[in-house]
C-alpha cells in the first residue's frame, strides 16, 4: 500500500517550521505510520482520466457522478466528456465542479466505535448554508461534505466538512450505550479555517470507548477532547452509501444540490481505528513532502471553461464567466493599459448563492483573460456576501474598489460600502485584492435613504472630487440613489439624493432602485455634454425588471442629476438586458491626444444578458447561466434626446472572414434570397442598410436569423428582425422548436422608412441596434443544427437594400472554435416528413 | 526588553529548578528506575514562575501568570468581602495574571514535564475560573465544548489525550452580598479554587505529562487558573515558595533614531521617553498589554504589543514626548482612539521657537463615532484607534514635541485616550501596507490668530467667555453659554469651527448682550463669523460699536435664517441654531477701534445667538475663506425721500415698516427681511434689506397700498421691484395724481412666468436666481417706467391686489422715483407697460 512505502521517508517534527501550533513538541521520534490494516477505505485519485475511481482498499471502482457524464448526454447541449483531473499532493486529485460532482460507494462497511477520517481539500469557496432543522440535529450547522455517512439530519452516521468563511469540522450520529439515547454532537477547529485555493489536510480522530475525538489541520491537533457525552458511543449506521463531495440528503437551491466540495480533493482514508496524533501527523506529512506543505497553482484549482466546449448556446466572443453562474458585472476600470471588469459570482454551481466578484481582464475589452475572484466573502467586513459595486482609480494613482460589504445581519442596514485595493498594483492582472478592515460608509439609524436599501455604490473622479452613489430608495416616495463626494475618498460628505422620480407617475420605477449608474455623454463631435442616469427599478409594480434612463444635466455642486424630461424611458427592448453598469475613462492615447477631462473619456456600458427564461434545469444540463452582453460606447444624439449606443469599435478585432458583401444602390429580398442561400453560421456580425417603400398601411420586412430552410411537420425555426408598418422588434414565436413559449421583444414604435441596423450573433446571442439610437438584446435557442441560415422577408414594405455585409466572427479565448453540438437532436431537415 | 517583574525578598525555593530538568524536590526513591520521575517539576507553582513548564502557545500563560494573590472580590460586591483563593503554598497558576488584569481573551497552551505514573495511579489538582458555561442574558449556557479550558493528560508516547478535567464544578452565587463561608465551603467555586481527581490507574506505568489550555475568549470567566497538581495519590504539595508580592518595573530608557520619537508606539510596555508633566491620567501603568477591551472584546486596532490608554478615566493630565527634528516628508501619523470629549482629551503639537513654544496643531479623535456597536467593522469608533496623519512640512528642520492631553475628569470609560503608533519621520506621504483607512487632519483655521486686529477668543476656545463681557451676572439671566457641543436637539450640526461655540439653544426666554473686546479694524477690513438662530433680525443681531463713542457702525443678522417648518432638512436649507458662515466688509471702518456685541432682544421665535468664529483680520481678501455668505449693514438707514420733493417716502421699505405708505385691506400688511423662499432656496431678487412681501399676510386677502406725495421730476423715469401678482388686471402698481385721483398709468407684473420644472431644482447651499431661466413668481423682477410725460405733477403710487388665489399677491421694492438722468437707471430695468 502505497502510504506504507512513503512513510519510510521519515520526518520529524522539528522539520514543520510553518506549523502554528508545534504541539507535538520537538523530540526526535519517528513519525508513526498507521497500520496499514487499520486502513478501510482509501482514494488516492491518481487516474489520469476515465469515469471512475479506485477504492484501493476492496480494490473496487467507483463511479463518479458528474453532469456532463455519457448517460446524461440527451440532456446536454454539448458532447459528453469526462470529469477532470489535476495535479494533486500526491499523484492526481479529482476536480469537482461543486454542483454535480462526487463519489458513491455503495459497499463501504462504516466502523462502529472508533475511526479516523482524513482528507486533503483544496475548495473555491465556502458554502453558507442554513442549519439542518429535523429534530435530531436542529440547530448544526449544514457543511459541504467531504466525507459522509448517512443523513446528519435524520440522526445517522457522520460527515467531515466544511462551511461558512472556512469553518471545518465533524459531524457524528451517536447511540450512547449508558444512557441508550441518540444525539448528533458537531466538532469544529476553533483556531483553523481552510483556505480558498490552498491544500489543506483535514483529519478526525474519533474513540467511541473513551469519548476521545480529536481535529487534526494540517497534522497539528486543532481540538481534543475526552468527554462524557462521547464515551461508550457508538456511531448511528445508516444504509446511505458512502459519498465523497455530497451529502447523503442536500438542501437544495433552485432545485440544484448543494452542500458539494466545489475544489479539488485528494487522498480521502478512513481508518477503522482511532488514531494518534503522531500517526495522523505522518497521514499529513505523507502529502508535504520534505516537510513543504503542498503548493497549489491558482490555475490548478481555477474553473475550466474547457468543459463547455461544443456548447451550442454558450457565447464564444463574449465576455462571459469561465464556468457556472454570473449576474451583473459591474466595477470596471481601466488602469495601465488593461480593461478590468468584475460580475457577481457562484463558483459552485449555475444558481445564485455565495455572491462574490468574479474578475475579467482584458486587453480590448473584447479577448478577456479569466482572473482570480477579486473579493470573496471575509470574516469582519463583509462575511455575508460580496454585491456589486464600483471602481475608480483613488488619490494613490491605483484602483480602489468599492464594494457592497454584506455584514452582521445585527447592524443597521447590513449593506455597507468598503473599500478594496491591489496587493501588487504592477500585476498586470491585479489577480489580489485586499479588502480594508472596515467599512467606509455605514448607512446610520434614520437616514440617508431607506434601511436595508444601500448597495451597488458607483464611484468615479471628475476635476479634484471623488463621487459616489449608493443605490437606496427615498422611504414612502420610490427609487433614488445618496450621493457622497470626498476629496480623498476617505471623508465622505452626504449631500442627499441624486434625483427624484416621481413613483406615482411613473410606478415602473419601482419602489427602490439599484445599478444606479451615472455617465457623461456628448456628441460624436464631443460637444453637448450631457449625462444619462441609469437605473434598475426594484419591486416594480407589474413591470419585470429592465434598464431605465434618463437624460439630463448633472449638478456637480448640488449633486443633483436633472432630467431634460421626468418620464423614465426603456433602454434596451430586447428583454433580458439588465444590471448596467459603466464607466467613462480616458486611456494614454486620449490624454496624448489632448484630452484631459472626465467628460472627454469613452462612456461604456456593460450589462448582464439574463439567460434564465428557460429554467435551473436547463442551467444545470448547460453547467453556467448567463453572460455580458457586447460592450457599448454611448454618444449623445444630435438633437440630444437620444442616446447612441454603438457595440464598441474593438469588436472588428474579432472579423475573420466576410461572407457576403453587398454595397449599391439596392437589391430587393427576393435577389439577395438568393445571394446569400448558402451563407450560414451562428458566430456572424451583420450590417444592413435599407429603405422601404410601403404599398399599404400594413406591411412587414426585416431578416430572418438562425433560419432554418426546411419547414415540415414539426414546424421550422427562425427569429425574425422585424420593420413593420408599426415599428420594430424581434419576433420570437418561431425561434426554437424545442424551447417554445419564448417571449417576442417590445416594438420600438417609429415610422421610419430608412434604417441602419447592426446584429451580433454569437451562438444563443443576438444584438441588433437600430438606426443607432435603439437596441435588442435577446437569445435565441435553436434546437436544429441547420437553424443557421439568414433569409430577408418582404411583405409588402418595397424593401430596397443598400448594404449588407455578413461577416464571420472568432472566439475571444480560442484560436479555433469547436462547432456547436447537435448531436442529440440533429438537423431539422432530418426529421418530419 | 519587555515588561519585568522583581523578586522582593529572598530567593525561591524551588527557583534552581530549570526548566525540562527533573524536579529538585523529587526524591530518589520517589523516582522510576529508568530515571522518569514520577512527578511534574513545579506542579505547584511554588517557583512564582513557569519553571518546568514550557509555553506551547498564546499569552494566556507566562512568567506574570503566576500570582500569590491570597483572595479575591466578588465584582459587584459593594463591601468588598475579601474571599480566599485557595491556593496552596504562596503561588498558584492565575488565569488573570499576577495583577489580575489580563484580558480573558488571552488564549494559550503550557505543557508540562513528563512523569511516569505510579502509586494508585490518581491524580490531583486544584482549578479555578474556566467556567465551561456562559451567562447569556442571565442564563447560562454551555460553552462550546471546542473553547472550554481544561487540564489535560497526555500518553507521552503517542500524545494521545487520555483524560481532561475542566472546572466543571464552577458555580457562581448570584445574591448581590457575598457570604464569604460558602465560597470556603465549595458551595460557590468561581475564582477560588476546588480540587479534582481523576483515576487514571488503567495507565500505571505509562509516562504522561499534563497541558493547562485557554482557548476561551468569553469574557465570563474564559480563563483558568490552576494549583498543587499531584501526579500521584501518594505525592505531597510541593514545597512551599516563598511569599513576596509581585511588582512590576518597567523600562526606563527609549531610544530613537534621529527624527523619531523615542517609543511612539509604546513598545518599550512602558512610557520611556515620555514625560509625566502632570496629573494621573498618564503613567507606566496605563501602557496597555490587551488587545481587545471590554466584555466584547473588541479589536483596540493598535500595532505591536503594547499601547497606551484606556487608563484611569477619572483623572486628568498631560504627558509629553521628548523633543524630535522634523525631518523626511514632513509627515506625521498616529493612531487615536476614545477621547469621547474631543475640546476635553486631545493631542497638541508644539513647536519650539525664542519666543516660546508655540501650539501648531490640537487634534483629537476626530472619527470618535458610537454607530452600530460593537461592529468595528461597520465603523464603529470608542476606544479602538483610528489612523490619523497631518502635514506639518511647513516646520522642517524645526524642533517639535507632542503633548497627550486629558482634561476629562469624567468616569465614562470612552473619555478615555487610546493612542499609539506616533510616527514622525516619513519618507513621503504616509501610506500603510495593510490598506488601513486612514484620514488626513487639517491645520484648523481656528487656531487663535494673534494681532491687534483680532478680536479675543473670537473662536470661543478658550472654552469659556474670556474676553468677552456678559450684560447678565446671574447664570440664570444668560442668553447663552460656551459649549463644547457639536450638535443641538441631540440631532442638528451647529456647523461650529474648532471645539467650541456660543449657543442660546437653550436660553430662548432670555434677553441680553454680549461684548466683545476691543479690537482695531485693519487688514483688508473683512471679517468672518458664524451665526446661527436669530429668527428676527430686529431683535438679534450682531452690532459693531466704536469702542471710544459707543456708536453703532455695523449690524449684522442671520439673513439666512430659513425655518420652512422641516428641520430634516437641516443643512439642506433650513436654518436654525445651525450657524451659516458670514462674511462682512468693515473696510469703511479701517483704523477705528471697536468692539463686537451680540444681542439677543427677543424672547420667542428662534429668539436666541449661536455664535462662533468671529475672525476680524484678513490681511487680504484673498485670505478670506471660501463658503461664506455676504452679510448685509442692517443699521436702519435714513428713510429714503425724507424732505425730498421727488422721492417717494420709504420707497425703498428699509426703514423695515410701511412707514410712508397707506395701506387698505389686508393685502399689504407685511415687509420681510427673508433672502431666499421655498425649500430650493430660490432668492427674492431684493434690494438692501426689507422688501413688501405679500406673503406677510394671505394670498386670499385684498387691499391697496399708497405712497406718499412726490413731484415727478428728472428725467422722469422711475424704477422699481415687481414679483408675483400673475394676473395684472387685478394685482398691479398705478401712477395716480395726487390732487385728481385720475390714473396716470398702470404697470403690472408682466414678466410673471412659470417655468419651473418640477424636480428640476434642488438646495446647493446657494440661492437659485430664478430670473436666469426666464421664471418669475415670486422673484422681483426690476422695471422702468417713463413718466416724463407727467413731469412736474404731484402723483402717488398705488399698489393694488384685488386676485385671491393663482400668485394673487404682490411683492415689491425700492420704488426709486428720481432719477437726474437715464444714464443712472440701473441697467437691466426691464421697461414697464403701460396697462391702462
């Protein structure tokens, strides 16, 4: 057995200088190696690939549950794959994705009165969970299991895990022979929390005789104990399997399992005996090899995109989470040559929980780089959660981010503003952050907008004053945002509400407002600055939740914002754009070129693409939910009513190859039908330019996308772009035969007869921005392969086309792109009759 | 070096015991054969060290936690029954220190010698504190079994715990007297001691040793002391030590680099290189060695291991710093916590100059914030320090010291000064690796200036009413007092400058006078102050008086004084004791002696002065601050028109009453003296001081208002003020003959237009010129009238509301009814239609 060799590779404890707590004393003994025929369970995970894993001591296979498995593949929108391997302490570890992955063992034979649990965990964040609530363990704590045995809840078995900001311990279900009663008795390192992104070995030590228990972190005794309530137990069985990374019985969330190790695992054991502390010392020692604790690279335990290879629907050149759930990015920056960007984050799983900030940097704003999550959930400052906020760069030259601090649920609001910075502010990535130790601005008892409503602060610098908004609603009268302004981003002054709407008026706003984002717009020419204010209605009354805005003057002295016209106006019509969030910046080359004021930067807006019409279910098959939509610049219109949204210029960087072109003085559908018969894709940039000519009041034309050719008796698929005698809009209704109910968009009421129309489609993305000044962000879900096709329609409009361009686009993060899977339902012409 | 302590008499007799040795009062035949004794080495302490013993982690445990303490009190014991400890021999293991001051939030770990087990195999011991239950709103509750302290015993040759005893029999009484008989009956064991035995025969041969752990930071009884372990049933106490009572002796010497300041941050564990000027509020004591306070345990935020303060709250006293070179930067930094009282407890910075030494800078703890306790983290600030960092680089190169001040006599605890971490020598600007929030002091403007120009505690911080002299003898006749407040009603900002102020807040009823001394007007001849309350100008004011003649130059009100009824929104419009900075041009008194007086004639209606930096010299006006509001003279002027054949009476209104004019109906009862009106601050647009506001009486209420008798003379033009009155056919001004009674002419509001958008406007803490945006309501717009054709007739202005509702009302100023020629109408006069 392979722990048996190793340990003859004696260290002493003297060699454990990083150690905290040298209990054991410095003498010069051996390590003493545990028995091998104590040993009863044992994965070592050192395949290299394949669906199982070895049990060594019974010499069995286990089978590794993981979503993307072959037997799930009609489910799923990509090829089924394996799970993943990594480098481990010893040999490989197994990569678990935190929502599907983990190991049963059906025939593992649970030891009674004495055991010894151990396991090397490397996790990407910590579960925070409510407490189990049966009355045989009211009250414990829920963990992400390591190790368990039969359900805590119901009084059976034991679990090793760990919880909420890196809490580990040990849960047991005990019969207690001398006073024949039952209990679930919770063990906990009162001096070690885990690490996120760092190995640390865990072990357990348990004496049902005596009542000794015993923790063990990193080899050294954390916790011990000989006490009554444990002497004379013996644990409850339970016919539950054996589950390494789930638990017997998980509380769910939006249906999907949680309590799962999301991280890596290594080296899981359980001994039938209660060991030493020496022997579990030589377990740990096994993995620290020369007595250096086993480094791990960040990119070792990082998410992998890779998995989602083929995914018919998951965006490929936009920027989008490496893996699992995103809602709205916000806080970007741009600091020495580099975009940054941040997005509320699950690592765990496709489902909103463990909110923290997911970090993207870029070049471009278009090829992101995935990056360590900024700022997760600390104790002290903001235990509770890590909301969206804002960045700017600060009186020291570096960016500071301002993030909601989620806090002790004792104090006033529970929101608060902090502040994070780089530690190494020349890494080009600012892969860490630390956050200060305190808050900067709490909302106090009676003021400064409504209690509990203080989130998403946005900050930016303008000529020698640091602004900041806090998202807040003015209590009985709607939405608004405080302003604070500070001339060194410590002293912050309140100078009341940014602006007040008018609820009754308008009751889409909401009564409480968050993202209340504020940017300068000029016009292309950079004259007639304005600023348009942004915001995310809360609890709107019978109105989902969408982008608003208003156009107006900011009143840098009052902090005041000034609508040109009080009525809110929609910004997007597509539906599921929301969660905007901008900044206006200057780079080197626009203050080479003379520019040298805040107004004078670019003024780009991120958003989320909400991705959650069709349901948890879809979410867990496809393994994330949600992404960016295309970065915009926005400009003010010419008669400054308008705002001109245009995706960002850096796109062309994606153009690989134009694949129809057409540029005259116009072709009508019917010649271009033909034309473009045979051009296909789902990752396309297209521009159009057209006139119409209606016959009679009712017309309808436009183009038709992701088209499938073939129309039998299942129907057919296409999404329509549609310029009709009442406006425009995208027409739905006959996008997807498999996912069918889907809502069409607003329609933009104009009666224009000339438009100008740019659409990005990007697998189950698809923008089309209108006449400049009007935008459709939507997805598009398919179920065909030959749904790929592009068809103009005409019905009575005297539709004449000026320009059409249809260009293919790459990835962002791939030189190549895998073709989008259909393997499991095909192409439509297929099917039918 | 850290802090000692001494041995007062004799020498220790178990102190030839070395640590890891085998125990010099073991006995040969007591010993194993394979040379493990069978006992601990100093199982009872009796060294008054931790000899034997080795500190495995933590502060819980070291040399100072050996005690010889004979008893103890019970807290809230008002006799201070003295209760014995228990202890055997003179030295026990303390959780609490030698001094009984060791926060139980201290955790750590000793372990002891190894022993072979002998005899019957029980061993004995004796514990106190370590209660393994804790009070939580008067119920006690299980400790987590994770925190408990306890004793436990070890298979040295696998370190396996084999046995833990905890103090499991810790009751405390809960009557508020102590009977002192049943703490030495066992009935209550809390910081006395009750022995254990634990039967550990089933290792008989096996060699143990013992750990004494505190992972316990509960603030109820999260310690453990521990005494006279036998490690056999047969084994007798240890020899008994000799008894002397602990004292502790502290570092004398500090040394720095050059620059720095010897032992800023207290490091030494004592004050060397401070001075004791005087008071006991500093001493060696009062370095502090805990790094958490209170039951609660918070954070004190300080570095190192050691800070001063939270000491003594009732005494006072100051202690200085050695002297130090100002180099580097010219940055110096601190951290500063408690000083509740920030006029009270506070730092001074000195410079060193021939004339004396100089105070440069007062700064206290500024940040003191009790929010949301005891969550340091959502910024909470009482005793926990707050970074702080000033720019002193305009004294390079000279000598410095810092002075730690308490005046605060109080016993509340925040009072209290924590401070640490002074650092004097900066490269560049300060900056901390941790990321700390850290704020900038400014130099204050109201550090006293000194000049002949300068008005005596003009800024009040001497804290008292030095150089000022008080119309009242008897406290009770005040109109005000010098108060270190910030706030009024517990809620409102005074806005005051420094630490001080005057207020009335409380002595409304009262009337009265309050002189200043005297001062020559030089400089530019502005001055600034602060004034606040005063809800009548006429009747509160401040005078400027010649000192020789006593007469009245200037007088000045709170023109801002704006009450709408919300005090909400004080400091977004309304003003009340709220003081608005002001500024006033005494330039036309420039060489002349005067005094300041602050009168308070009225006894209602916000009848009452707050009043603060009063600042007579400015050499330039450049100097002047930014942020103030002009005041205007209000010394009643000369009735304008008095003996003038072509001047209408009071036409301008400044005599502050109707004086000159007749009125009908109740349309035109009132004049105002208001600046500003509605929650934007939207200005009035008036001339000097008074103005006709219709809004002194009802909108609803109707009447005329005519002028006196005035030859229409000059050029023939006439010039006046016009707001409200939207519809001029029934709210207008008539030119009437004042023989005939025939209507000349008929000007009305014409401007009046509403253009506001609602929302659009906000308080900016200026007032709004409606006018810019083409608005006219009840902003006055300026008119010219031609009535030159009329030259040489005696007429009368008649001013007519006849509206009721819809801006039915007038408001008007400085009717100027003579001008010599066009060319001194002022410009902008918007010229009057003749409506008849």
């Amino acid at each position: 057995m392979k722990q048996s060799t190793k340990i003859t590779a004696v260290v002493t404890a003297c060699a454990m200088s990083f150690a905290a707590l040298a209990l054991g004393g410095c003498n010069d003994e051996e390590i003493q190696a545990p028995a091998g025929n104590d040993l009863v369970l044992s994965y070592s995970f050192d395949e290299a690939s394949g669906t199982t894993v070895k049990e060594s001591v019974a010499g069995t296979d286990s089978k590794i549950a993981y979503v993307f498995n072959t037997e799930n593949q009609a489910n799923l929108l990509k090829p089924a794959s394996e799970p993943l391997r990594r480098k481990g302490v010893s040999g490989n570890a197994l990569y678990l994705d935190g929502n599907s992955t983990y190991v049963a063992n059906d025939d593992f034979r649970q030891p009674k009165n004495a055991f010894t649990v151990s396991a090397w965990v490397a996790p990407r964040v910590f579960e925070n969970l409510p407490n189990y609530e049966s009355v045989y363990a009211a009250g414990n704590t829920r963990l992400t299991s390591i190790v368990n045995k039969g359900d805590i809840d119901m009084g059976e078995g034991f679990l090793l895990g760990y919880g909420r900001l890196g809490l580990w311990g040990i849960q047991l279900a005990v019969y207690n022979k001398d006073t024949d009663e039952e209990s679930v008795l919770s063990f906990y390192d009162p001096i070690n929390a885990l690490s996120l992104y760092e190995w640390s070995h865990v072990a357990v030590s348990y004496d049902g005789k005596t009542g000794y228990i015993a923790l063990f972190y990193n080899g050294v005794r954390s916790y011990e104990a000989v006490i009554p309530e444990l002497a004379n137990t013996e644990i409850v069985l339970s016919d539950e399997p054996l589950y390494i990374g789930r638990y017997a019985n998980p509380t769910k969330i939006y249906g999907l399992d949680t309590q799962m190790v999301a991280g890596l695992l290594d080296e899981v054991r359980i001994y039938d005996v209660s060991l030493s502390p020496k022997q579990t010392e030589a377990l740990y020692l096994e993995g620290a090899e020369n007595g250096a604790h086993p480094a791990l690279n960040w990119e070792d335990v990082a998410l992998d995109s890779s998995v989602y290879e083929g995914d018919r629907y998951r965006p490929q050149y936009h920027a989008i989470p490496p893996a699992l759930w995103m809602n709205e990015p916000h806080s970007p920056f741009y600091y020495q040559g580099r975009y940054h960007v941040f997005y509320q984050h699950n690592p765990a799983g496709p489902y909103w929980a463990q909110i923290r900030w997911g970090h993207l940097v870029s070049d471009d704003m278009i090829h992101w780089e995935y990056v360590k999550d900024a700022v997760v959930p600390t104790a002290g400052v903001c235990p509770e959660g890590v909301w969206t906020g804002g960045a700017c760069i600060g009186p020291d030259g570096t960016p500071w981010l301002a993030i909601t601090a989620g806090t002790n649920t004792s104090t006033v609001s529970g929101q608060n503003v902090a502040f994070a910075h780089p530690a190494d502010p020349s890494d080009p990535d600012l892969a860490d952050w630390v956050v200060e130790d305190s808050v900067s601005l709490a909302q106090p008892a009676g003021g400064e907008g409504e209690i509990g409503q203080f989130r998403d602060p946005f900050v930016w610098y303008d000529d020698g004053v640091y602004y900041m908004m806090i998202s807040t609603s003015i209590p009985g009268a709607g939405g608004s945002a405080n302003v604070y302004t500070s001339t060194d981003m410590r002293d912050w002054t309140y100078k009341g509400y940014l602006f007040e709407c008018d609820y009754n008026a308008y009751p889409e706003q909401g009564i409480h407002w968050e993202c209340v984002v504020m940017l300068p717009i000029s016009k292309k020419d950079g004259t007639g600055t304005k600023y348009v204010l942004f915001d995310c209605p809360q609890y709107p009354a019978d109105a989902p939740v969408h982008t608003y805005y208003w156009i107006g003057q900011f009143d840098k002295n009052a902090c005041r914002f000034v609508a040109d016209d009080p009525k809110p106006r929609l910004f997007d019509l597509g539906g599921i754009f929301n969660g905007q969030n901008g900044y206006c910046f200057l780079t080197e080359e626009d203050i080479a070129a003379g520019k040298t004021s805040y107004d004078q930067g670019r003024s780009v807006v991120y958003a989320i693409s909400q991705g959650k019409e069709l349901g948890t279910t879809h979410n867990y098959y496809s393994g994330w939910a949600h992404n960016f939509t295309m970065p915009v610049e926005l400009y003010l219109s010419d008669d400054g009513n308008n705002i001109i949204r245009e995706p960002i210029r850096e796109l062309s960087s994606l153009r690989e190859e134009t694949l129809y072109e057409y540029v005259g003085t116009g072709r009508n559908a019917a010649e271009l039908n033909v034309a473009i018969s045979s051009v296909r894709g789902d990752l396309l940039e297209i521009e159009l330019e057209f006139t119409l000519s209606p016959a009679a009041e009712t017309f309808r034309s436009g183009l038709s996308v992701r088209y499938n050719p073939t129309t039998n008796s299942l129907g057919t698929e296409r999404t329509d772009v549609v310029f009709g005698n009442g406006g425009v809009m995208i027409d739905r209704t006959q996008t997807s035969l498999q996912y069918r109910s889907l809502d069409s968009s607003a329609l933009w009421e104009t009666s224009a007869r000339a438009y100008s129309v740019r659409i990005l489609l990007d697998r189950s993305m698809l923008e089309v921005y209108v006449n400049g000044i009007m935008s459709f962000t939507t997805h598009v879900y398919p179920k065909y392969g030959d749904s790929d096709y592009l068809r103009f329609f005409d019905e009575g409009a005297g539709m004449s086309v000026t320009k059409f361009i249809v260009r293919r686009l790459g990835s962002a993060y791939t030189e190549t792109v895998t073709p989008a899977y259909y393997g499991n339902t095909g192409n439509l012409s297929d099917t039918g009759v | 070096m850290r802090k000692l302590w001494t041995l007062g008499i004799g020498v220790v007799a178990a102190a030839c015991c070395v640590a890891g040795a085998v125990g010099c009062d073991s006995s040969p035949e007591k010993e194993a054969q394979t040379g493990v004794p069978t006992e601990i080495v100093n199982g009872g302490f009796e060294s008054a060290d931790l000899s034997g013993w080795t500190v495995e982690y933590g502060t819980a445990f070291s040399d100072d936690s050996v005690s010889s303490q004979k008893t103890f009190e019970y807290a809230d014991d008002e006799k201070h029954n003295q209760i014995p400890v228990n202890a055997t021999g003179n030295w026990y293991l303390s959780g609490k220190g030698f001094e009984g001051k060791f926060s139980v939030a201290r955790t750590g770990a000793i372990r002891s010698s190894t022993f072979r087990l002998t005899g019957d195999g029980v061993l004995s011991m004796k514990l106190a504190g370590g209660a393994p239950v804790e009070e939580r709103g008067g119920k006690l509750v299980k400790k987590p079994t994770e925190t408990v302290c306890y004793v436990g015993v070890y298979r040295a040759s696998d370190d396996r715990l084999i046995a833990r005893q905890t103090n499991e029999y810790f009751v405390k009484h809960t009557e508020s007297y102590v009977i002192v008989s049943k703490y030495e009956s066992d009935v209550y064991n809390t910081d006395n001691f009750y022995r254990y035995e634990l039967d550990l025969s089933e290792y008989l041969g096996e060699d143990l040793y013992l750990r004494v752990v505190d992972n316990d930071q509960s603030n109820y009884y999260g310690y453990i002391s521990v005494d006279d372990i036998r490690t056999n049933g047969d084994a007798e106490a240890q020899t008994e030590g000799a008894f002397f009572t602990k004292t502790r002796s502290y570092v004398q010497d500090a040394e720095a680099p050059e620059n720095e300041l010897p032992n800023g941050g207290f490091e030494t564990g004592s004050l060397a290189g401070w001075t004791i000027v005087s008071g006991e509020a500093f001493s060696h004591e009062g370095v502090n060695a805990e790094s958490v306070w209170w039951n609660e345990n918070i954070t004190y935020s300080r570095d190192g291991d050691y800070h001063y303060g939270f000491y003594n709250p009732t005494a006072v006293g100051v202690m200085r710093s050695s002297e130090f070179v100002l180099g580097g930067s010219g940055y110096i930094s601190y951290k500063l916590g408690g000083c509740k009282d920030n006029a009270k407890t506070y730092l001074r910075f000195l410079l060193k100059t021939e004339e004396g030494d100089r105070e440069i800078l007062r700064a206290s703890n500024y940040k003191f914030r009790d929010f949301q306790f005891p969550y340091v983290a959502n910024g909470m600030r009482l005793l926990n320090m707050v970074q702080y960092y000033a720019d002193f680089s305009a004294y390079l190169g000279q000598t410095l010291y810092i002075e730690a001040v308490d005046e605060n006599a109080s016993a509340d605890d925040l009072g209290c000064m924590t401070l640490d971490s002074i650092q004097t020598y900066w490269q560049g600007t300060p900056s901390w690796s941790d990321f700390r929030a850290a704020y900038e002091v400014k130099f204050d403007a109201e550090t006293e200036i000194v000049s002949p120009c300068q008005v005596l505690n003009g800024n009040f911080e001497t804290g008292d009413l030095t150089g000022w002299t008080a119309s009242w003898t008897d406290e009770n006749d005040r109109i005000g007092y010098v108060s270190s407040e910030s706030v009024w009603w517990g809620t409102f900002s005074y806005n005051k400058g420094g630490n001080y102020l005057f207020t009335g807040i409380s002595d409304e009823g009262k009337t009265g006078t309050l002189t200043s001394s005297e001062f020559e007007v030089g400089g530019c001849g502005w001055m600034t102050f602060r004034l606040g309350g005063g809800g009548d100008p006429a009747k509160c004011y401040v005078s400027v008086l010649d000192a020789e003649t006593g007469e009245e130059l200037a007088r000045y009100a709170n023109a801002y004084f704006f009450d709408p009824g919300f005090t909400d929104l004080v400091n977004r419009g309304t003003n009340l004791a709220n003081m608005v900075h002001y500024r006033a041009d005494l330039s036309a008194f420039v060489g002349r002696t005067v005094r300041l007086q602050i009168v308070d004639n009225a006894t209602g209606g916000w009848g009452l002065v707050c009043a603060d930096s009063f600042r007579t010299y400015y050499q330039t006006e450049a100097a002047l601050p930014d942020g103030t509001y002009l005041a205007r003279n209000i010394l009643p002027r000369e009735t304008l028109g008095e003996g003038s054949e072509y001047q209408a009476l009071n036409g301008n209104f400044e005599t502050g009453d109707l004086t000159g004019w007749t009125a009908t109906g109740d349309a035109f009862i009132g004049i105002s003296h208001e600046e500003v009106w509605w929650n934007e601050w939207y200005s009035f647009n008036k001339e000097g001081e008074y103005f006709l506001s219709g809004w002194a009486g009802n909108e609803s209420a109707t009447g005329t208002l005519t002028s006196s008798e005035f030859t229409v003379g000059g050029c023939g033009w006439i010039t006046f003020r016009l707001g409200g009155g939207k519809d001029t056919s029934l709210c207008n001004v008539s030119i009437v003959d004042a023989e005939t009674g025939e209507t000349l002419a008929i000007y009305g509001n014409t401007l009046f237009r509403d253009l506001i958008k609602p929302g659009c406007y906000y308080y900016g803490g200026k007032p709004i010129d409606l006018s810019k945006d083409g608005s006219y309501l009840a902003n006055m717009a300026l008119y010219r009238a031609d009535l030159s054709a009329f030259a040489g007739r005696r007429v009368k202005i008649v001013l007519t509301d006849r509206a009721t509702e819809d801006w039915g009302l007038l408001f008007a100023d400085e009717f100027i009814t003579y001008y010599a020629t066009e060319a001194e109408i002022p410009v902008g006069a918007t010229v009057a239609i003749d409506l008849k």
